[in-house]
C-alpha cells in the first residue's frame, strides 16, 4: 500500500541521547518505527483537537459506590449521552469501589463533554479519558511492520 520514503533528520546529539533512551525504555527495536510512532502520535492528537472530528475514546472512572446519590447521577447522565456512548464495563473493585469503563464515540467535543461532566462528579476518585481517531488511517494508523 504505502511506500516507505527514507529521510535525513538533523538533530542535538543531546536531543538523540535522550530520545534513544526513551525508545529503548519503551523496547523499541529501531529508531524508525519509533519517529513513526511519535509522528502519528501528534497527528492522531491534531486531529482530534478538532472539535467536529470523528473520534472514539475510553473513559475509565473510578468510584466509590456509596457515595450519596452518586450511581443515580451516573446513570442519569449515561443516559443523557447515550447516542455517543457504546459500551460500558463494570467492575466492583473491592467492598467500596466500582472501575467503569466506557467506550465513547462520536465528536470530539461531545466525547469531551461527556467525560468531563461524568469526571467532575462529586464522588468520582479519579477519571481520565483517552481519545484516538479511527479516521484518516493512511496516514495515521497504518502501522508499517517492516
Ligand atoms: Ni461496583
């Protein structure tokens, strides 16, 4: 499909040190898959800046079950959002808390609005979404294992 182009980068060798001990900390076995990956990385993140863009994201809560009224207020708003919720996963982590999963699709501004108004519920310990784009997968997510 696509073609691989080679190309000269000029960089600080304190800037390479630091980047090969990155890439070595994180098994990467060349530099070029890691520059690959870094380079998606941004534009996978320039994209879905854009608040009309197509994305899906994870949410991951963390939760304490008793908290007063909390699981109403969860409920509640999943439903409110429920056109750019897909799926959710519930698991009781000990006798308190509760780890949800959600799966989010949809705009990126909705999907951001969403966890925001889920994380910021009183009795929520800790939220954090991740947002990646299904979109433009030339040039994004077509992972070359050569
Ligand atoms: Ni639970």
């Amino acid at each position: 499909m696509s073609q691989l182009v080679r190309i000269g980068v000029a960089i600080d060798r304190s800037l390479l040190e630091s980047f090969d001990t990155l890439i070595d900390r994180h098994k990467y076995t060349n530099r070029s898959e890691a520059f690959r990956d870094l380079i998606r990385d941004r534009l996978i993140k320039e994209t879905t800046t854009r608040p009309d863009q197509q994305v899906v994201g994870t949410l991951t809560l963390v939760y304490d079950h008793h908290h007063r009224q909390l699981n109403d207020r969860l409920v509640e708003l999943q439903h409110d959002f429920h056109h750019a919720i897909v799926s959710t996963l519930h698991v009781h982590l000990d006798h308190d808390n509760c780890l949800e999963v959600l799966v989010l699709q949809g705009r990126a501004d909705v999907v951001r609005r969403v966890a925001d108004a889920l994380i910021s519920l009183r009795g929520v310990l800790h939220g954090q979404l991740s947002i990646t784009a299904a979109a433009s997968a030339d040039e994004v997510s077509s992972h070359q294992h050569r």
